[in-house]
C-alpha cells in the first residue's frame, strides 16, 4: 500500500504517540510505503525541529532520522489546486505523482473538490485498522 502522511500526522507520532507513531514504526518496515516530494520532507524536519524546542522531554527525535530515510521521495509534476486549504495541495499532488491512494490526515476537517477521486483521506487509526485487516 502507498500512502502520503500530512505533516501533522508525523509531529503527532514524534510527540504524542498513538496510531500515529504505530503507522510511522510501520512505515521504517515498509509497509506501507510512505511517499513525499522534498518540500514535504523538509516540512517534515521543520515541524519536527519546531516542536523539539518546545516540548523536548516527550520527543522521539531518534525515531526522525530512520523515518526521513525510509520515504520514497517522488519528483512533483501535478501542481494542483484542490483543497479547500491551499497547503494541503501539495499532499494531494503527491499522492497523484506516486499512484498512492490515500492521504494521511488526521484532521476531519481537510476536504478537496471531486476533481481527484483517486485520493482518499484517512487517519492514522483508519490506517493502522487496515493494516492490521490487510495483516501487517
């Protein structure tokens, strides 16, 4: 399966742990197969960073460096316009330029016009059920 994980999901999993931290500890074993473009990875490191400064005794920064390292980063060649929220475009864009068929976001609240059916949203614990349905 191939998946694209919103930046909130991964500072969730770094510091909150949950369903979140299960996918990402999924995904170093990879499987699923996390994709990103740079900017996104570099999104990633930058939320990371941003986060560490502020709650540095509840961080797993040892768990960032591994998972930087197991995503399959793809070139961008959609540019799309299709959320309701601007920056997640570039999620979903992802996820057309790699063939993976769903975003990771936990926020209920991300939507985007018709125009991409291919894409679907789930959470981290929507992931990990199918995972674990799908035998992982």
């Amino acid at each position: 399966m191939k998946i694209v994980i919103d930046t909130s999901v991964v500072v969730s999993a770094f510091f909150f742990g949950g369903p979140a931290r299960q996918l990402l500890e999924c995904v170093m074993r990879d499987d699923p197969a996390a994709y990103a473009t740079r900017e996104i990875a570099e999104e990633y490191e930058a939320a990371i960073a941003k986060m560490q400064s502020r709650k540095k005794e509840t961080a797993r920064a040892d768990l960032a460096l591994p998972f930087i390292m197991r995503l399959h980063i793809v070139v961008p060649k959609s540019n799309l316009a299709v959320c309701r929220n601007p920056g997640e475009d570039k999620f979903v864009a992802c996820a057309m330029d790699s063939n993976a068929v769903y975003v990771v976001d936990d926020d209920q609240k991300v939507s985007f016009n018709g125009a991409h059916r291919s894409v679907k949203m789930m959470t981290a614990e929507a992931c990990c059920q199918l995972l674990s349905l799908c035998g992982q």
